[in-house]
C-alpha cells in the first residue's frame, strides 16, 4: 500500500509505503535448491519527506519473515542544494542472527561538490560503532574541459583492500554523451549507499 501527501504545516510532501506477501504454498529455490516454507514475505514500511529547500528524511524497516520484530532499520539524511551539490549522513541497524541483539552497523557520511565548471570533488566515510571499525572510505576528483574530462577516485575497505581507479573521456567519443554527467559518479558506484557486513 502507499500513501502520499504534504505534511501539515509545512512545504514538504512524505510518502508512505508499507506492506508484506502472503503465501499459500511452499517455494522451491532452483538456485539455492531449497524450499521457503514460510507463510509471510518480511513487513516492510517505507518512510520519505521530502521538503522544497532540498532536505530529504529516508527510512526502510524491514521484519524478520513471518512477523513484526525487526531485520533491519535503515534511515538518513540527504541535503541537496543541486544534482552534485548534496551531503548525505546515513545509519543502519541490524540484528545480528546469533545473538538476537540489534547492532548498529554502519554510519556513512558523504558529501559531493562541484567547485567550479571544470572541478569536482567527493568524499565519504562509513563506520561501524559496534565494531570500533573503519569500513570503508574514498575521496574523487573530477577535471572537466571543452573536449575531454578526467576522474581519479581512491577508496579503503575494512579488509585491507586499497583500490585506485582512473578514467579519462573525450567528449564526442565516450559512451555517454551528455557534459553534465560526472565520471566520479560512475567510479565511486553509489558509495554512498553501500553496506558492510557487522
């Protein structure tokens, strides 16, 4: 089911989405070779408000199958002034499988800025507080020209791993066509909404 409308009082719109699947018989899964036997799919609400001056509020719960006590509590905050101008702080909670005990997994924090016509830059940061644990990290830059564009990122993950990547288009001759895509974009992968395992 959705639901959507302006919050009272105010100049932002929500959006409500909430629902979960009934089952009448068992599932076979051809990948995993295993039957689902439970009745219901997880609940999942969804809670968006978006306000006119460019202040996002996101949430998504998720259950565990089969009832109402929660898997998993994603929420955050996006401020966008444009398109690449915007700074994101997200959380999610999970909880672990053995213990029973919900965790806080990850904090990430990204912000994105275009300097100039020609220069670019992002960076991001997620954390695990349960863990004491840096997850992962990455920094961008972007140079733009009349004929050609170039990006650098670097990003840091909990196991050790550190991965550059370089790209370099000229306009005309890439793939994609329009000036107004940033190739960091492409290079980061929507860091800002990746997840680490607790």
């Amino acid at each position: 089911n959705q639901l959507s409308g302006l919050v009272p009082f105010t100049k932002a719109n929500y959006q409500l989405i909430g629902g979960r699947t009934f089952f009448f018989k068992d599932r076979y899964i051809s990948l995993s070779r295993k039957s689902e036997t439970n009745n219901l799919s997880p609940f999942i609400f969804q809670l968006n408000v978006k306000a006119k001056n460019g202040g996002h509020f996101f949430s998504d719960y998720k259950s565990k199958p089969s009832g109402i006590i929660m898997d998993t509590l994603k929420f955050g905050f996006r401020f966008q002034k444009t398109p690449k101008n915007y700074l994101v702080n997200r959380f999610v909670w999970k909880k672990d499988s053995e213990t029973g005990i919900s965790k806080l997994q990850n904090i990430g924090l990204f912000a994105s800025k275009d300097l100039s016509s020609r220069w670019s830059i992002l960076a991001g940061l997620n954390v695990n507080p349960s863990l004491e644990r840096r997850n992962g990290q990455v920094l961008g830059i972007e140079y733009r020209s009349c004929c050609w564009k170039f990006a650098l990122a670097h990003s840091y993950n909990f196991a050790g791993e550190n991965i550059s990547k370089a790209q370099i288009e000229f306009t005309g001759f890439g793939e994609d066509q329009n000036k107004n895509n940033r190739l960091i974009d492409k290079l980061t992968e929507n860091y800002e909404y990746k997840e680490y395992p607790i």
